[in-house]
C-alpha cells in the first residue's frame, strides 16, 4: 500500500539510488484488482533475485539476504555475528546451496575492529566504489532502515571476489535532519558495515566528497524535484481511486511534506559540509620564531598548506613554511550512543621570523578536504 512506503517517499529514493549507479529494483504505481474489486493503487517494486542479476547485468553469483520475517526471533537477528541469520536468494553455479564460506569470511572482517592497512584487505573483499555510493545513497535519503537485523542485500560479485551492496526498502527520510544538527554528524551507529568501512579515513573522504557533488551541483538537485513533481502530478488524482484509496488531504500533506524535508535535507548536507567547524589556532610569540599549534575536528577533513607571518600593520609578509598536513576525518564510535562522532587533532610547528616577532601576525592557508574551498581559522595569541 503506497501510504505505507511514504507514498512517494521510495519511488524518490530509488530514482536517486539509480542515479548513483547502484544496483536499483525496478518500481511502479499500478491499479490492484482482488476478486473483482478495484482495490486502488499499489506501489509495486521488484523482487531481488536471479532476474535481478541478470536485468543488472550482473554474472550468476552467490546473492544473500537477511531472514527477517521468515523467522520467529526476527527482532533478534544478529547478521554481523550469525551467518545463519542469512538466506542465499540466488547462487553461484560453482557454489554449493548450503556453502555461505564467502559470507562468513566477510563478516567476520567487518566485525573485527580495523587495524593498520585495513583498507587495503577490506578493498579486495568490497567494491569500494558501490559501498561508498550505498552509504552515500542513504545519507541523501535519511534512511536508517538498512541496520544490523533486516534490510541488507550482498552480491558476491564471481567475477572479481567483491561484494556489491543493494539498496532495499530505503524510502526518504527528513526527520533525521534533526538528529543531526542536534549531533553535528551525517554518521549514525545502526549499521556495522558502515561503522567498520568508513572507519578508513579515506573512504570516510571519499563519501562526503559523493555526498557533497551531489548537493553542490544544481542540476542534479534540479532533477530530484522535477522528478518529485512529475511524480506527484501523474499518481495524485490515482490516488482517490478504489476501495482503499486516501483522501487529498493525506496524500496533499504527505507529498508537500516529503518535498520540503527534501529541500531542507540538500540544504542542511550542503551547510554541513561547506561550513565545518572552524580549526582552532593558538600562536605563541617568541623573539624569533612563533609556536603554532593547530586543532582540527568534524568530518570533513582538512589541509593545512602554508603557514605566514605578517605585519600587523601594513600586512608585509615577514615569514613562510609549507606545512603540507593533510588532516583526514576519522569516525570514532562510541558503545551505547546512535550518535558517532569525529576524532580531533592536534598538530604543532614553528615558523622562524625576523629578530622582533611581538607585532606580527599569523595567516593560515586551510583547505577543507572534502570542497576544496579555504577555511578561515580561529586563531589566538599567547
């Protein structure tokens, strides 16, 4: 039933997952008729199975899915820890029905915590490229319905070991905007895929980079609401129709709703992103050098390129190092908190100037990592 699924809500979240390259189900509104009865619209999407693959183009691989309602325990599936808490939908023609070895060994990566040259393992079990586009398709959408006991779809790829992560039951979501401005973090603790492999600093990188050329570039934003709107004209009248049809006024306030959480949502990612919280600067004078001590949080990472010391009155510039740091966001989860968090930095140097250093002052050229614009520092003098 389509109010069920948001009544739009998953048709747009499929629209910007196909846009994303993800391996998508193809969906649809269509009218449903049981016994004779016009029943009314229906949202119909398509099951992940064989067909799929092969609509996908995919090769015949080993396909798995949580058990989440076949099984009595559902609400206590474990599926980082219990293999058996997985079903194999479709298989490899070399795999044996009951052989879940390729399964177990991912799991067992993702469960341990990562370690020196994790990235490199982890990138020869996982298409890095669509598990980053999965964890950025559900920052976009708000969605924290992929979690630890239902939702998950893994493709074990034969063709080159990885496996692909496939987008389901994944509808928009803008009422988590909330919860991150109250966390200032686009990172959630629900998933373990996604806590252990964004654990990698620069994968943690190259997802707010997808994230942010998403919400930077116009046009594609441009086409999320047009297709919203294409949408809510052709389907908004199909609505009213059939025994269990919905009245204009739910379907009027859930699609007008949806569309401003959308805008909202683009909106808060791009603030979030471009607007990081500020590096703090504290610049010691010294007769003849200056001790510079740099503190960096949050998610975006940063770049620290050249460090000037200047006059304080007329800006002539005395001194300057290439410092070159590259600072990268690092995810820190903490046990018991839905909330992850960023691990700060801290870096010291010095800058040599002339024999009478009490009057200069300090410039910085900072880069935010995952725009490439200029940050302007905090800084204060000791």
């Amino acid at each position: 039933i389509p109010q069920h699924r948001g009544f739009l809500d998953e048709a747009l979240s499929k629209h910007v997952s196909r846009k994303l390259g993800l391996m998508t189900q193809t969906d649809g509104f269509v009218f449903l008729t049981l016994n004779g009865e016009d029943v009314g619209l229906y949202y119909q999407v398509e099951q992940i199975g064989k067909d799929f693959l092969e609509r996908n183009q995919k090769a015949e691989g080993n396909l798995y899915a949580d058990r989440f309602g076949d099984v009595a325990w559902s609400t206590r599936l474990d599926l980082i820890n219990q293999v058996a808490d997985w079903k194999k939908i479709a298989a490899s023609p070399d795999s044996p029905e009951n052989d879940y070895s390729d399964l177990k060994y991912l799991l067992e990566k993702i469960a341990t915590n990562p370690t020196q040259g994790w990235d490199k393992l982890l990138g020869q079990i996982v298409n890095k490229d669509a598990f980053l586009a999965w964890n950025a398709h559900a920052i976009l959408m708000g969605g924290t319905h992929q979690d630890n006991i239902h939702n998950l779809k893994l493709y074990m790829n034969p063709v080159n070991g990885k496996t692909e992560f496939i987008p389901d039951d994944e509808r928009f979501d803008g009422e988590i905007n909330k919860l991150n401005s109250a966390c200032q973090t686009l990172d959630f603790s629900y998933n373990q895929f996604f806590d252990t492999l964004l654990a990698q600093p620069e994968w943690l990188l190259e997802r707010n980079k997808i994230v942010w050329n998403y919400v930077a570039n116009p046009e594609m934003i441009a086409e999320d609401y047009a297709f919203f709107d294409n949408l809510y004209e052709t389907s908004k009248n199909a609505y009213r129709r059939g025994s269990r049809y919905s009245s204009v006024l739910q379907f009027e306030f859930a699609s007008r709703n949806t569309l401003k959480l959308l805008q909202e949502r683009y909106q808060l990612l791009k603030n979030m992103l471009s607007d990081p919280p500020r590096p703090r600067v504290t610049a010691a004078r010294k007769p003849d050098l200056m001790q510079i001590t740099v503190k960096t949080a949050g998610f975006t990472g940063f770049m620290i390129e050249k460090v000037a010391a200047v006059d304080g009155k007329n800006k002539n510039e005395f001194a300057q190092t290439k410092v070159n740091i590259r600072i990268l966001p690092q995810l820190v989860k903490t046990e018991g908190n839905f909330c992850n968090s960023y691990k700060s930095e801290e870096h010291s140097f010095t800058l040599p100037l002339c024999a009478d250093c009490q009057d200069k002052e300090l410039i910085l050229d900072i880069k935010n990592l995952t725009t490439g614009q200029s940050v302007l520092p905090e800084i204060s003098y000791e």
